[in-house]
C-alpha cells in the first residue's frame, strides 16, 4: 500500500511541476521523508526528479535557453566539488529552513528581487547556491524559482529552462549519494520502474495544461505557490531542527 501511495504521490506532483515548472519536487521531498528513510528518499527522489525534469525538457526542448547551461554547470560543478571534499552529511532541517526563508527575503528585498537567472553571474550563483540545496535537502523549488520569475523568459521559456538545469542537479545528487558517499538503497527495483513511469506520464499531462495559460497568469499563481512552499519549509525545517 504505501508503494502504491508513492506512485500517486509521483504522479500528481510530476502534473503539479508540469505545470509551474516547480513545486511537486517539494512535495514529493516532503512525502518520502515522512515514510522512507533518508537514504532511500534522496536516491528515488533523484531518479523520480531527474527523469520528469528530464522529460519535461524534451516536451519543451525548443523553449530552453541554451546559454544558461554553462554558467549553471559551472555553479553547480564548484558546489558538487566543495561537498566532495567536506564529505559533507546533510542536516535538511537546516536548509529546508533556509530554503523557505529565501523566496520571502527575495519579497520582501528590492536586491534580491533584482535577480535574473539570464545575467551570468547571477547563473553561476543560481548553479551553487539551487545545487547545494538539491544535495542538502533533496529538492530546491521555492528556492531556484526567485532568480527566474526575475527574468524576462516566458512562461514555457521558464519552465523549460528550469527543468533541463533541474534534470542535472538530480543526477548530480544521485551521483554524490549513489557514488561519492555510497548510500546505498533497499527499495525495490520495480517500484523505481513504475515511479518512473509515473513521472513521465505527469509530467506530460502537466505540459499539455502549461499550454493553456498565459505569461501574466503564470507568473501570478507561480508567486503565490511559491510562497506557499516556501512556509511549508519553514515549517517543516523547524520541526526537524526541533526534534534533533
């Protein structure tokens, strides 16, 4: 039964981020930590993340900004880097706190809010800062969208941008804790199989719904979501905080 929930859970946060380009990642975090254990959470979030993301590109690949990539992997390269050397162990109350407290300073701040995930060094920050999250608390949502709903992309622009960075950020946070730190996994092959699937089948009914919005309303109930996460994580972060 609880895989069985699981591959729900895939599919409805795969429509969710098909749809806003964010946010189901989140959720889904939220989910497996509160019924797998850490190790089997990161690693089948990874796999989900990176084949819906992954997806999600291909859907939209004539939308992505190809010039973001370097600079990203560049931020994103000198984070796996530093992680490496620290062998670092993750404490995801911690960084679910800050991942929630920074879409609200980016409100409430006229600096942050000048972000544009278009300007290069605003990237390569992007590609540190979205990744060490990604490794420390397994998804980085509220916290990539603040340096593009600065931007002057359009919605499928975004959406599709995001997913092809998030795709790598996934596969870089299997990597480190598939490889570099040897978490190893005691789920069952099949249920990686069916989450898989899962995800490409929402991710492309999340898609087909992105299509019928505008750029205006987009970015609205984007904001809104955000924001929403955003204090689930602050939330969540403090219990966790609270309960070590």
């Amino acid at each position: 039964m609880l895989y069985f929930i699981i591959v729900i859970t895939v599919t409805a946060t795969s429509v969710l981020s098909g749809i806003l380009g964010m946010a189901g990642g989140m959720v889904l975090m939220a989910v497996l930590v509160s019924t797998l254990s850490v190790a089997n959470a990161m690693i089948l979030h990874g796999a989900v993340q990176t084949t819906a993301n992954g997806s999600r590109a291909w859907f939209l690949r004539t939308h992505i900004k190809w010039q973001i990539l370097p600079c990203y992997l560049l931020g994103a390269g000198a984070a796996v880097a530093l992680f490496t050397w620290l062998a670092l162990v993750p404490n995801a109350g911690v960084v679910l706190l800050l991942v929630g407290i920074f879409p609200w300073l980016a409100r409430l701040s006229k600096k942050l809010q000048g972000l544009d995930i278009t300007k290069p060094l605003t990237t390569v920050t992007c590609g540190i800062v979205v990744t060490s999250a990604q490794l420390l608390a397994g998804a980085s949502g509220p916290l990539l969208d603040v340096f593009y709903l600065r931007s002057p992309l359009s919605r499928l622009e975004i959406v599709a941008s995001k997913a092809l960075t998030q795709a790598l950020g996934h596969i870089l946070k299997v990597v480190y804790y598939g490889f570099i730190i040897s978490v190893t996994t005691t789920l069952p092959t099949w249920l990686f199989g069916a989450a898989l699937v899962a995800a490409v089948v929402g991710t492309r009914i999340g898609t087909r719904l992105l299509q019928r919005w505008n750029d205006k309303n987009f970015t609205q109930v984007s904001q809104i979501v955000i924001l929403t996460i955003a204090s689930g994580c602050v939330i969540q972060g403090s219990w966790l905080v609270y309960q070590s």
